[in-house]
C-alpha cells in the first residue's frame, strides 16, 4: 500500500507522570502525522502506554494498589494530557489491552515454534529498572542507569538473538533498515559487532573493522519472578512446571503490530495488518535504540515478517544542564504551560487555553531543538522564543496586515494585480517545509517558515503601506502591496498548521477562509500554489493573535513546578514511593540519596566498621590532567590524574555535572587500592570521592589549604 503512512511514538512506561520529554516525542509525531494527511496520504498514528513488568509491579504494591489499578489511574495522564494538547492519534493502545495480549502471545508461540526460542536456566545481576540481566558482578551497579543489581536465578525462555547478529548488521549498513540520526546508526552497529578477540578476529567486508560472531548473547524473553505480565502460552508453557510470563520488551515491542491488527485472527484483523504493517517510521528516545534497533527486528526476522523501514531516535530535553528525570527531581510538566500560557487568552474557553498553550509548546520544541540531538529547556527560552518568533514576529504580520485591510478597504480583500516579489520566497519555504518534515527536520521546517515571516515583513517595511495610504493616488498600490502581503500570511499559515494547528486555524478564519480543517479535507492545502483569494474576499472577524508574555509568566511557572504534581482524584499519586534516587559517582560505585522531605534526614542505617577496616581504604590525593567524555556514555568521564608517584586512568559518572576541561588541573580525592575493572571498554583504576547533595548532585572532595599530589587522607 504506497499511498499510506504508519508512524509511531515509543509507549510510555507507567511508572511516571509525563513530561515535556514525552510530549516532545508525541509532538514530533503528530506533526508529521498532520503533515502527511494533508497531502492526501492514508495516515495512521499510534501512541499510547506500556504497563507490565517487574517494576509496574513493585511501584504499584508501593502505592499500595493492585497492579491493574495503578495502571489504569497512570495511563489514565498520559491519555488526558494528549486531549489536553490535541494530539490527533489514531489509536491509543495499552499493553493490558486484551488483543494486545493475545498479539503477543502469538508472536512468542509463533518464535518458539521456529525454534528461535528455547527454554534454559540462568543466573546473573539483574536490573529491575531496566528489566534486564547486565553484565556485571551480582550487587554492582548497573551500567545503563547506575542503579544496584540483584542476583536472579531462573528458568528462562531464551531468544536466539546471537543468530540475527551479521543479518542484522548487513541490514542496517546497507540502509533497508534506516536509523537515524548517524551517531545512533554507529552506535547499533558498534554492540552488534561487539569486542574483539585479540588473535580471533575477521574482517567486514569494506569496512576494515574487527567482527567476532556470536558476541551478541541470546535474549532471556520469560521471567518467573514475578506474574505482573501476559502469560507464555502453549505449547511454550507446557514444557515446564515453572509459571512464566514474556519479557516486558517483548511485550511491548509487539504493540506496533497488535495496534494494526496482528494477532487478531477477524478478516477485518487481517486486513487492517495486511494495509499498514509494516510500520513506516518508529520515533524512540535515544536510550531506548538497542531495544528498537537490534532486539525488535530480530524478532521480526525470525518470525518472517517485515521490518519497519525507519526508526528516528531523538535526544534528550535537558532542564538547567541536566537530563530530565524522575530521579532527579528536574521533571517539567507540561501541563504548567498550557495553564502559564493558556491564560494570556481570558475570553477562550479551557479547552481553547489548552490548545493555545499546546501551540506554543509545540512551537518552542520543534523551532528550538534539532531533532536527534539533546537540547536545552527552560522557561525563560520559551517565553523569549515565543515573544520574538510569535507575538513580534508572525502574530504581528498579521495583526498589521488584517488591520490596515479593515482601515483602508473595509475588510475586504482588494481586487488588485498581486505582485511576483515574494514569489521566490514563498517556493523556498514551500520546499525547503516540504523537505525539512520529511527527513524529520522539524527546525528546519520551522526556520522556513520564519524566513518567509521575515521576508514579508521586510517587502511592507520596503513599500510602506501606511504612507501609500495617505496619497490617494497610491491606491492601487497599496492595494497590491496588501493583497500580496495577505497571500503570503496564507501560505505561512498552511505550511505552520501542522506545527500549529489551533492558531492557524484562527488565523484563517481571520483571513476570511473559513475552516482550516475543511480546507485541509479538500486537499486546498495540498499544492499552496494553486489557488488563493477570491477577489473581494471579506476577512473574519479580527482578535489578537499572540499576547504577549511578560517575565511574570516565567515566575509563575517555575513556581508551578514547585507545587505538587497533581491534586485530580483520577491521577496517581505518589507513584514511586519508597523509591531512592541514585546519582552515578563512579564506575564502582553509585551513591543512593534519599528522597527530599521536610524533616531532617535520618540517621543512615550503615554498619559499623573498625579503624582496621577504614585503614583498608587507601585515600589519596590526586591532580587532574585530563578529562575527556567517553564516547556514546552520556555519563561518564575518562580522567587521567597524577598520584605524584603514577599516572592512572579513572572513569567517573559525573559527566552531566561537570564540564571536562574545567576540571583538569583540579586535585581530586581517590580510592587508589580499589580492584580495577573495565567499563565502556576502558580500565578504571580507582574511584574519584564524591558527596551526594540536596537532588543528589555529586560534589567532588576538594581542600582549602595546597595538598601535595600523593598525600594519603588519614
């Protein structure tokens, strides 16, 4: 089916509110998904919430609900909050759905009958809020998300992922299974090939880089530890006395086919797979591309169906410097700024201030940040970028040019010759939105749009309508100068209504073009250079388009975000509680750091140790001489430091809290005797000392007085 488009966001996991991250991801999305309805593609949108697991399960008993109940009260948000925003998906799917259930269980009873699953028995670390055995000594710390590991002993179900490893990596590099951004590509590739076996290596083909087959492990797809999950059917769950539920990624990886109608066995089922899958597009968040980009068309490929043609992964949304996360106690609602915004439009009803604040949001993140790379948010570049780019810029355009219609020609559209002036700048942006969505650009895409905002504005700078309206006989001039003005407002409007569909819809009703949606609908903005004004078109009625917004709305927002989440009966409430918060030190050690409360914080409950033990510990200060970020581990840094008697190497995860070159030159305390290990492919031969203060922010041991380089603290 060519002339259709299927596109999905990742499902969020329910152990969280949603954020602006989330909607980031939900934003791009609906963008594109608007865009390409517009030009007349069968369109179809799915997002919705993944909802089983050990850790669902571990934070509902918490909050002291059963699992089901904890589910349906998160989800629940998410769906409320695209309302809110107008997200226009097509389906929303939950993990507990009982088709998704069903989908699933053949897609396992399907692998296992191919032989791509066996049972076996395991044990190893195993990270709970990762849902994954690491590769690590049982009680380290995890080297994804720094949290303690626990020792797992299970029978498993395994998937024979080792067998995809060269399918795969011959997919991806010859681009029939497209990832994108390239660093993401890279980084795919860089697991699958995996390390290299001094003495056993063999080369790619063209590429000159080392490969060892088999370094990628099989899969364990079942766990018995717990039963918050979809059951393994038969003839799997006969072959053992064990109860077994699918692995959570499994589980919610297979919802981009259960959402189209895998597993439903209807003719209606059938069809509706057989029209959208496979998918056209996957969007993902960075941390989750090994999941999406090895484990998924793995499974796809042993079960004979097609792979999805492309997955773009985008960064992360970063509040003062510092990754968004519930750990961290730096989550941006988004709700804050539907209300923050929403209330610049007083005589809107609520829903209308929703989506005005959704419109803004949407603007901010698409214009601000390029997708596939982390950026930075804050409310004080939002309400800059919003009183430049929109109340100064398009806002303002269309306000002085709907206006001076009304002045001098009652309204109406004058019936006058349009001039080629703008014409060129109205084909760029045309193509350059065209291409921008299309490769997932979205900055770009949204740049054009401001360059035509500014090439209008600077033609009516050039040609001075309100002094041509002070010479009468400059009125048929002025009438051009009008019209053209008002023809390209309309284009801008139809290429932002994707970016912006609540305003532009305002603004062309304005413009005296009725609905927007029924414009769309008929396919008027499908090729903007057809058609345009009727002569003596009468415009709508005019408003203020964008209020602008003063600092006080920053003041408000930041003092939003200090409030509690949420006070509706229908959200969850404490929804990871008893949970700690862990800020990676090291690569030896994470501290944990306890909640904040009001009260004091307790006394911590450690053991005691003799001095014997503490002399055990060797201290020793120690002077950076370079620190660089090792690559593809957003958090940790590679430091070489001066002991005064050797140099070593050290990695310590404090990468997101301190700027590399800012700390050469620094002494720093170290663990000297710790056993070294290897991380990232790197030897850490020691510990750099760190406290863990207020959001556990790591703070480096330092002195006031100059302490020679090798000194031991005693």
């Amino acid at each position: 089916m060519p002339n259709k488009f299927y596109l999905t966001t990742p499902i969020y996991y329910v152990n969280a509110r949603p954020h602006i991250g989330h909607a980031y991801t939900t934003i791009a999305a609906d963008t594109l998904a608007r865009r390409k309805r517009l030009d007349g593609v069968d369109t179809y949108f799915l997002t919705g919430t993944d909802e089983h697991g050990q850790k669902i399960g571990r934070s509902a008993a918490s909050a002291g609900v059963p699992p089901q109940q904890f589910t349906d009260e998160v989800s629940a948000t998410f769906r409320t909050l695209w309302q809110r925003m107008g997200i226009s998906y097509d389906q929303y799917i939950r993990t507990t759905d009982e088709k998704h259930k069903l989908g699933v269980q053949k897609l396992f009873r399907v692998l296992y009958e191919k032989g791509a699953i066996y049972l076996d028995r395991y044990t190893g670390a195993y990270c709970v809020s990762d849902e994954a055995f690491v590769d690590v000594p049982v009680g380290d710390h995890c080297p994804e998300c720094g949290r303690v590991t626990e020792e797992v002993t299970e029978e498993n179900f395994f998937f024979r992922l080792s067998a995809y490893q060269k399918p795969l990596i011959d997919l991806i590099e010859s681009n029939q299974l497209t990832i994108t951004p390239e660093a993401r590509k890279n980084e795919v590739l860089s697991f699958l090939r995996g390390p290299v076996n001094s003495g056993a290596e063999t080369l790619l083909s063209d590429t000159g880089i080392p490969y060892v087959p088999g370094a990628v492990k099989d899969l364990s797809v079942s766990r018995t530890s717990f039963d918050w999950g979809i059951p393994v059917p038969s003839p799997a769950a006969d072959t053992t006395t064990q109860k077994h539920v699918i692995y959570v990624w499994l589980d919610a990886l297979a919802n981009y086919m259960t959402a189209v109608g895998y597993g439903d066995e209807s003719e209606e089922g059938a069809e509706m797979f057989a029209r959208y899958w496979p998918a056209d597009l996957h969007f993902v968040g960075k941390e989750i591309v090994r999941f999406h980009c090895v484990y998924w068309p793995a499974f796809l490929l042993a079960a004979a169906l097609p792979l999805p043609k492309k997955i773009v992964a985008h960064g992360w949304l970063l509040f003062e410097e510092s990754k968004m996360s519930k750990s961290r106690g730096n989550i941006v609602r988004s709700e804050t700024i539907l209300d923050a915004f929403g209330s610049l439009k007083p005589e809107a009803d609520k829903k209308e201030q929703d989506l005005f604040g959704a419109d803004v949001l949407r603007y901010f993140l698409l214009r601000e940040i390029s997708f596939g790379q982390d950026g930075s948010f804050s409310f004080d570049a939002l309400v800059a970028r919003y009183n430049s780019d929109l109340a100064n810029g398009y806002g303002n355009l269309v306000s002085r040019t709907l206006s001076m219609i009304v002045q001098n020609f009652d309204g109406v559209i004058p019936d006058a010759a349009l001039t080629t002036e703008l014409t060129s700048d109205i084909t760029t942006a045309i193509e350059a939105v065209g291409r921008g969505l299309e490769t997932q650009d979205f900055t770009a895409a949204v740049q054009a749009t401001s360059a035509l905002i500014a090439a209008t504005d600077g033609y009516l700078t050039a040609n001075a309508p309100w002094k041509l309206a002070k010479d009468p006989e400059q009125r048929e001039r002025l009438a051009t100068v009008l019209r053209t003005a008002a023809k390209s407002i309309r284009m801008v409007t139809a290429l932002l209504h994707p970016v912006l569909p609540y305003v532009t819809a305002r603004v062309w009703d304005q413009l005296g073009l009725g609905s927007i949606e029924r414009a769309a609908e008929t396919g008027e903005l499908r090729d903007l250079t057809q058609g345009g004004f009727a002569a003596n078109t009468k415009l709508g009625t005019l408003a203020p388009i964008f209020p602008r917004a003063e600092k006080e709305l920053i003041t408000r927002m930041n003092d939003a975000e200090q409030k509690p989440a949420t006070t509706d009966a229908n959200a969850p409430q404490n929804l990871a509680e008893g949970e700690q918060k862990l800020t990676p030190v090291s690569d030896a050690t994470t501290t944990p750091v306890a909640a904040e409360a009001a009260d004091p914080p307790a006394k911590p409950d450690t053991p005691e140790i003799t001095i014997d033990d503490f002399a055990k510990v060797d201290l020793r200060v120690a002077q950076v001489l370079v620190a660089e970020r090792v690559p593809k581990a957003d958090k940790l840094l590679r430091l070489e430091v001066d002991l005064g008697y050797e140099k070593r190497q050290i990695l310590a995860g404090i990468a997101q809290y301190y700027e590399p070159e800012k700390l050469i030159g620094r002494k720093v305390v170290i663990v000297a005797n710790l056993a070294p290990r290897k991380l990232r492919g790197f030897e850490s031969q020691g510990m750099v000392v760190a406290a863990s203060i207020g959001d556990g922010t790591p703070a480096l041991a330092s002195f006031i007085e100059d302490i020679e380089i090798g000194a031991r603290l005693r």
